[in-house]
C-alpha cells in the first residue's frame, strides 16, 4: 500500500529529474553566443531520441525556431491540451504558455487527448542577450497503474510466503521459549506441594538455565531446611516430652510413695527442679535465638576487656576442668574490644563447654586469645572425638546431630552453637571451626579491634 501511494509522485520526480538533465544538454548543444543555433542539430535528435521525447524552442515572439519529434500525434505541443484548468491549442498557439514560464524550470502535468495517458510538460526560460527563448519538452508518464498492480501482485504473493514462513519460525521460536518455562513452572507445582524431588534442569538459552540452576539449588536449600525443620521439631517435642514425663511420674512417686519420707521425697524433688530447670534453659535459649534472629534483641556494645571475660568463663568452668581431670593451657593476650560483652560471654561458655562435652578424661584443651594490627582471634582447641569433613559445614544448625539419632545433653539446650553463631553474624565476626576425626576439633571467632569513645 505505501508503495501505491508513493510510486505516483516517485516516478513523476524521477522523470522530471530525467528531463532537467535533458534540458541542460539540449541548452548546451543549441544555444551557442546568446542565440540558437542548429549546428548540433543531430546531437540534440539523439538526445531527444533516447529519451523518447518530443522538444519545441519558441522565441519571445512565440515563434517555434527549434523542435524535434518521436511521439508523433501523441505529443502535447503538436494537439491542444488543458493547462491549469484552460484549453491551449499548442498546435499554433505555443508561445501563449511563455506568459506562465517563470524564471525557474515550470512542470505542468497533462492528459492525452488521445489515450488519456498522463504526460509531463517542462518548460524552462533562457535568456539570452538578444532576447529570451522557451524550451519545451513533453514526455509521456509511463503507465503506472499497470506497474502498481504488478506491485501490488507481487507482494501480495510474497507477503503470503513471508507470513506463513513468519508463523512457523515464530511456533518454532515461541516453542523453544516457552517448553522450559512451561518445564520450570510444572516443577515449581510439584515443589509447592512439598515435593523436593523437583529437578528444574533445561537445556535453554543462558538465562533460562541460570534460572533452572537457581531455582535446583533453592529446591536443595528448602529440601535441606524442610529436614531440619523436621528434626527440630523432633527434637524440641523429645526435649519437652521427656522432662514432662519425669516431673509427672516423680510428682505421683511423691503423692504416692515418698510424701512421708522426708529423703526419699527431697530426691524425687530434685529430680523434678532439675528437669524444670532443663526445661527453663530450653525455652530461654529458644527465645533467645527467635529473638536474635528476628533482630528484635539489638546488640548493646561497649568497650570491655576480652582477656578479662575469657578469664571469667574459664573460672565459672573450673570446677567441669576438675572433674573430668582436663588440662587447661591458655594463651591470652590483654586486649580491648567493642562488643556487647554479655553475648561475647555466651559465645565463650558455649566454646569452652561445647570443648568439655567432647574431650575425653585427662585429655588437653587449649584456650588462645591472639590479636594482630585490625583483628581478635578467640579460638578453642580439644583433643576429643572430632568431626567429619561431611558434618562440618551443619554444626551451626539448630538441633544438629551429627549421627541423627537424638541424644539429649543433660545440662544442654542444644541451641548453643545456633545462638553463637547468631550472635558472631550479629557482630559482623569471622567464625568458624576446623576438625579431624579422632584428634580434636577448634572452634574460633575474630572480632575488629574497634574501641569507641563512649563519651
């Protein structure tokens, strides 16, 4: 359709173009020393015989001096023909057009009386010194109808083929946009209904792969985080049910065998403030971590003494030392750091206990507090069980077991290392831990040697 619309006007300035250079060349070739002259007459024929036109040269008078013919009866300046809504008898009456000739080339388009072909009709003014001339020149306009409709035609076919190959291309290309994302979407289905079996691997292009690898790793993370959700709450229940059990049963002992008894019913006694003691420290530590975790316990920093902290645990562990004839050897330096002392303890305790659990009777725990230009290093080394490489990386993680079978610690919540690590993030620390089975494992925190005025 553009093309209908815009070959018209083409075509017409693309021959008008045609014929300005024409008029330059018959100008050259006839107009020599200010006037016409015919010595190149046969020049200025084969020009107006190659481009098919028909040529008149009138003077100011209107007298033709000059023309020359290949149309025959079709050309306008040998027939009448209406001009700007005016009907002119060229035949004899030429010279009247030279009033509307300005100075720069004049172009009127025209019919055929004849064939009702549309034709051109170009005039240009020369002025010489002996007067001014008008160069005429008609040339037909080539059927352009004829031309659009072939157009027309044409890419009517071609846009059938190029729209049908467009389709299948675009179904092709569509399919292979799509079949991974309709993939990836039915796996997600499977993985909202808890189904971590879910694979979202493809063969895409790099986007939709990154996706798929993204979303592979996530379905691990929330497969891996599903089992310890289950095994907390495994755990935790196992924590309450047991403690319950025991207060329940010393309560009935009490009511029913040892209520009289003064040392049998302080031993049942115990026995329960104990358990209600476990109990206590569980759902202590529990909230603690929810808290931390949930950035609602905020740190309370201030500049404290850490050598003098890490001597106060050790001394509150003494008494653990003594029983189980463990051999403390420490290296600490006096530095200063700025941390909320309270929770740095706690990491400490844990440290030093977790050391204790697992270190056998009459073995050796190293206790070392280093520091360079920028950091704090507390680290704490025993000879106990050790840890697999496999295991490691879960230690943090609440309620871990390491042979998955659920042993309650007597004097222990199991979140200890969970709310350690919880308070080292809270910190912006570097912890971590390193061990080997069967020779011992270290635990270690580092902390940035800030010290601010308080004031």
């Amino acid at each position: 359709m553009l093309q209908g619309v815009l070959i018209r006007p083409y075509y017409r300035e693309n021959r008008l173009a045609t014929i300005t250079e024409v008029a330059d060349r018959l100008e050259d070739l006839l107009l020599k020393d200010e006037e016409v002259s015919l010595d190149n007459a046969e020049k200025a024929l084969d020009v107006v015989v190659d481009n098919g036109l028909c040529v008149a040269i009138t003077n100011a008078k209107g007298e033709r001096i000059y023309e020359n013919d290949v149309l025959g009866n079709t050309c306008i300046l040998n027939t009448s023909a209406n001009i700007d809504d005016k009907n002119y008898d060229l035949t004899s009456e030429l010279g009247s057009l030279n009033a509307l000739v300005d100075d720069e080339d004049t172009s009127f388009n025209v019919a055929s009386p004849l064939s009702g072909d549309d034709m051109l009709l170009f005039a240009r003014k020369i002025e010489a010194g002996f007067g001014n001339y008008y160069l005429y020149i008609n040339s037909p306009l080539e059927p352009v109808e004829s031309i659009i409709n072939f157009i027309f035609d044409q890419f009517f076919y071609i846009a059938l083929v190029v729209l049908g190959a467009g389709i299948i291309i675009s179904l092709f290309v569509s399919r292979r946009i799509t079949y991974p994302i309709i993939k990836i979407k039915k796996e997600a289905d499977r993985l909202t209904h808890g189904d971590y079996k879910a694979s979202f691997a493809v063969n895409s292009y790099s986007e939709i792969n990154d996706l798929a690898q993204t979303l592979d790793r996530a379905t691990k993370q929330l497969a891996q985080t599903d089992e310890l959700r289950n095994d907390l709450i495994a755990n935790v229940s196992h924590d309450i049910k047991t403690p319950l059990t025991m207060i329940k049963a010393y309560s009935e002992m009490i009511k029913d065998i040892s209520g009289n008894d003064p040392k049998k019913r302080n031993e049942h006694l115990d026995v329960i403030i104990s358990e209600v003691n476990y109990l206590d420290k569980l759902v202590k530590d529990m909230a603690l971590l929810s808290k931390m975790q949930a950035g609602v316990d905020t740190l309370k920093k201030t500049n404290f003494d850490l050598r003098s902290a890490v001597l106060e645990i050790i001394k509150l562990h003494d008494g653990l030392f003594k029983e189980h004839s463990i051999n403390v050897k420490t290296n600490l330096e006096r530095v200063f750091v700025f941390a909320d002392e309270l929770k740095i303890k706690q990491v400490i305790a844990n440290f030093i206990s977790n050391a204790i659990k697992h270190s056998h009777d009459g073995s050796k725990i190293e206790i070392d507090l280093k520091q360079d230009e920028e950091r704090v290093r507390f680290e704490v080394k025993d000879e106990g069980e050790g840890i697999s490489e496999e295991d490691l990386p879960y230690i943090w993680d609440r309620y871990y077991k390491k042979d998955r079978h659920f042993h309650r610690e007597v004097d222990s919540s199991g979140l200890g290392l969970a709310i350690a690590k919880t308070i080292l993030e809270a910190h912006k620390a570097k912890f971590g831990a390193y061990s080997k089975l069967g020779v011992g494992s270290t635990f270690y925190f580092e902390l940035s040697k800030d010290y601010e005025d308080e004031n």
